[in-house]
C-alpha cells in the first residue's frame, strides 16, 4: 500500500481491498446502473471513470446508465459520451459532448428538479442502483467515507447500491474533514421535521454512512481541482447586480426584509458572482448563504467577513478559488457546511428560513412563466435545484441578460418555448434593463411591467404591440395570439 494513502484509510479490512483503477472499472459490468457525484471542477471519480474509457479503446463494448445530479463534466460526461458507454443519463448535466448526444436522440435524458431526486433513488422509483462511485477524502476505522469537495446525492446512492467503489483523491487535504454535515431524511409517512433552525447549524455525521461490507474497493488517484475559470463580470453582470441591490435596499427600508436581507439562494455564473461582489463591497453584514454549490463569491464574501454561514452540497471553484480554499481551509471551514442535496434544497428548511432565491433563466415570457433549461434546437443542461427554491423561498427571483447571441435574440418573449417555472412562482425579474416586481399584479400588469422594465429597447415595441393585439382580438385571463405566440422562437431557430 502506498505511503500517501495510509492516512487516509483507517480501515485495516479496507486497506486490503486497494486495487487499481483499471481493476476496479473492471467490476463495472454492461447494463448496470451506476451513481456518481461531482461539478465540472471538483468531487469526480475521474481515475474509474477514465479506466472504464480504456476498456472500450481496448475493443470491449458495453453500455451503462448514469446517474448523476452534478454535471461531473468532460472526464466523465464528455468521455463516457465520446466511447458511447452511456445509455440512459439521469440528472443534470452541462457537457457539449453529452448534450449533442441528448438533443440527436442517442442517449435517453431523464431530467428532474434535484431537490426531489435523491429520494426518488432511494425509493426505487427508478432503475436499482447497482454500483456508486464516490470520491472521497478518506475512509474512517468503521468504513465510512468522509466526501471530498462535493456531497451532492453520493448518500443516496451509497445508501441505496448494492456495492461501493471509493476513490480517494490525494489532492483534496485531509483538513476537508468535518465541514460535511450527512443527514439523510426518513422515507414516508411521519418522518420527523429536519432540525435545521439556522443556516449554519450541523445535525448529521461529519461522513457518509457505509461500512465495510458495502465497500468493494478503493483506488487512488491524484486529480487536481483546477478546470474551473473565473467568471467575467461584464457590464450587463453589473447592471443586473447593481438593479437588486437597489430593489433590496428599498425592502429594508419599508421592512419587508431585515437589515441582514435573508439567507439567500445563488446560482453560478458572471451575474450572481456580481451580486455576491456587491454584497462584499456592501455595508451589509452578518449575511447567509443557503445554496447548491458555492462558488468564488462565496469565498470573496467570506474574506470581505461580511458572512455568517454558507450552506451548499459542494464547491464549484476556479483554479485561482480552490488555491485560496485549500491554502486557508481552516477559515473557510469555520463558515461553510456542505450538505446532500435533498437537506440544501428541501422545501421544509427553505421555508423555515425564509430563502431569497436567485436564479437564472433562459428566457421569461410577458406574463412571468419562466424557461430555465430549453433553447429551440434542444435542452441546454436540466432543470437543475431551482425549482424547490423558486416554490418555496420567501422571495423568488430570476436573473437573465434581455438578450443573447449579440443583441439578435430576445430573452423577453410572448410566450416561452418551455416552463420550468410558472408564473406562480416568480416575484422579481431583472435584467441589465430594470427589475419588475410582480408581486400584487395581475397577468396583463405584470406583461406591462416585464416589457418596459426588462425588455431590451430593440423588442419592446413588438412586444408591447403582441400584448395589445392579443387583449384586443383575444383577451382572456392570459390573452395570447397562439398562431404567433412562438413567433420569436421561429425566428431564432433560422439564425
């Protein structure tokens, strides 16, 4: 057994179930369904995944279904895709490779809000999970696995598989130990409340729930966290922060939110790292993250010690961020806890807490319905943990530009190609442009407010003559033209 790993299995009978990589891709066998974790930076088990590529380079074919709530990224998604292993993915997703696969029919893409999914593996909803894959920090003398950087559903699976490989990665330090909080809830009927009162309260085990018996090996690698780029904060970032830092300081000021805001839900991306550079530079403090992955920002607001807590299932970090995290991880441990994925987007807690929730979206029609995972030609990535936040939080609001592909394209439109959101579940919408606040309104008040508010000045006119054309030939609760409803879509899909 190596040297660098005798730290991290405590586990004599463990200890003897070392093998390699390729040894253990080796137990993967055609049909099975396998779950897994990890973001496109950090959490993979890249050395099973690469090694089972290997076998189809060497001339085996076989087949797997995939699970996966984090897009693990290209060293899985995008090579598993590239030697067609995967026959059925379910979960989120955001490789190219994989995506294309999806939108040309040849890999079954079953999509599902990640704050249910959890649960529905480990209540068999779906097809038996045959085998995990976890990467992991270490494993305790009882055989537990204490997770690298990423939770997400890795307790659901190793909960529900029949067997578990464990790849400890050496680049994640072993001071990652104790910042994971592992509470899994109890199956239906009268399950007991989950006892999370503050965002940075701790209620489960500081590992994942295995033992000896469901491990059946254990690999080392050596896999750096450094894909990840800083994201650019343009000028319409800026705007769209800028827009909601104005809106929230005029809630505080007619006391609809106190002067820490509430611990509020964030995205990825160049727009909500600008609204969290905001709050940085803010004169607010004592603020709370309560979110899916956390991302630079998170780590900017801790050093500026504007915040309390932050609550996520895993790190998606740039290089530059996971340098910083692991040269000062006991600081950071201090304030983040990374939870499974069904604790960080359980209705329950998110409305206990009182979440104000950002998210992004593809494109918002005029009367508020919101498309968060779906362009003409295909599914972008998934529907993704949006949907439990935008539902229950105490203020649900969504980001986006007013237009992509350079200005040609409209994300304000008449109607949207496809909802993720209903309207019943969205009270604020910004854009570089302005915010609509639609909370009060009806259905034609709130199409008035989202066309001059946040509309591109280049679609505001067709936009606003659609609404007028449709209350007048139409009318109705909605009034729609539907001959003309998907008019700018047609469009789109020509360009």
């Amino acid at each position: 057994m190596p040297d660098s790993i005798n730290p991290r299995i405590r586990s004599r009978v463990l200890s003897d179930r070392m093998m390699s990589t390729r040894e253990a891709a080796a137990l993967i066998k055609n049909g099975m369904t396998i779950g897994t974790v990890g973001t496109p930076t950090s959490g993979c088990a890249v050395g099973v995944f690469k090694a089972l590529v290997e076998r189809i380079e060497n001339g085996e074919r076989f087949q797997i279904n995939l699970y996966a709530s984090g897009p693990p990224g290209h060293e899985v998604d995008g090579l598993l895709t590239e030697a067609n292993i995967i026959q059925r993915r379910l979960g989120q997703q955001s490789n190219g490779l994989l995506r294309k696969a999806i939108n040309q029919g040849r890999i079954r893409f079953i999509d599902q809000p990640l704050g249910k999914y959890p649960e529905r593996v480990r209540a068999g909803f779906f097809s038996r999970v045959d085998l995990a894959v976890i990467e992991a920090t270490a494993i305790t003398e009882d055989g537990h696995i204490i997770p690298s950087t990423s939770v997400l559903d890795a307790p659901s699976y190793v909960l529900s598989a029949d067997a578990t490989i464990v790849e400890i990665n050496t680049c994640c330090p072993l001071e990652m130990e104790g910042i994971h909080d592992i509470y899994v809830p109890e199956p239906p009927p009268n399950r007991r409340p989950i006892p999370i009162m503050h965002t940075g309260d701790r209620i489960g085990h500081p590992y994942i729930p295995a033992g000896e018996d469901k491990i059946i090996a254990v690999v080392e690698s050596h896999t750096p966290y450094a894909s990840g780029e800083p994201s650019h904060l343009d000028s319409s970032s800026k705007a769209v922060a800028q827009h909601l830092m104005e809106f929230w300081y005029e809630e505080m000021g007619n006391q609809r939110l106190p002067e820490n805001l509430l611990p509020i839900e964030v995205g990825l991306g160049s727009t909500t790292d600008a609204v969290l550079r905001s709050l940085a530079v803010s004169g607010l403090r004592d603020l709370e993250i309560y979110s899916g992955v956390l991302g630079d920002g998170v780590l900017d607001l801790i050093d500026s010690g504007k915040l309390r807590a932050a609550s996520g299932t895993g790190l998606y970090l740039s290089a530059e961020g996971y340098k910083r995290f692991f040269q000062d991880i006991k600081k950071y441990k201090e304030t983040i806890v990374l939870r499974p994925l069904d604790i960080a987007d359980s209705p329950e807690v998110i409305q206990r807490l009182g979440i104000i929730a950002l998210n992004g979206a593809v494109e918002v029609d005029i009367y508020g319905h919101v498309n968060g995972s779906h362009v003409p030609r295909g599914i972008v990535s998934g529907v993704g943990g949006g949907g439990e936040f935008a539902h229950n939080s105490f203020l649900s609001t969504f980001l986006l530009p007013s237009t992509r592909k350079g200005g040609t394209v409209s994300t304000i439109v008449p109607m949207v190609l496809h909802v993720d959101f209903s309207e019943h579940a969205v009270d604020v919408i910004v854009t570089e442009q302005g915010l609509a606040d639609l909370r009060g309104l009806d259905p034609v008040e709130r199409a008035y407010a989202i066309i001059q508010h946040c509309a591109h000045p280049t679609f505001r006119p067709l936009l606003e003559e659609y609404l007028e054309r449709a209350m007048r030939e139409r009318g109705g609760h909605e009034p729609h033209l539907l001959e003309e409803a998907l008019s700018f879509h047609v469009r789109t899909d020509r360009k």
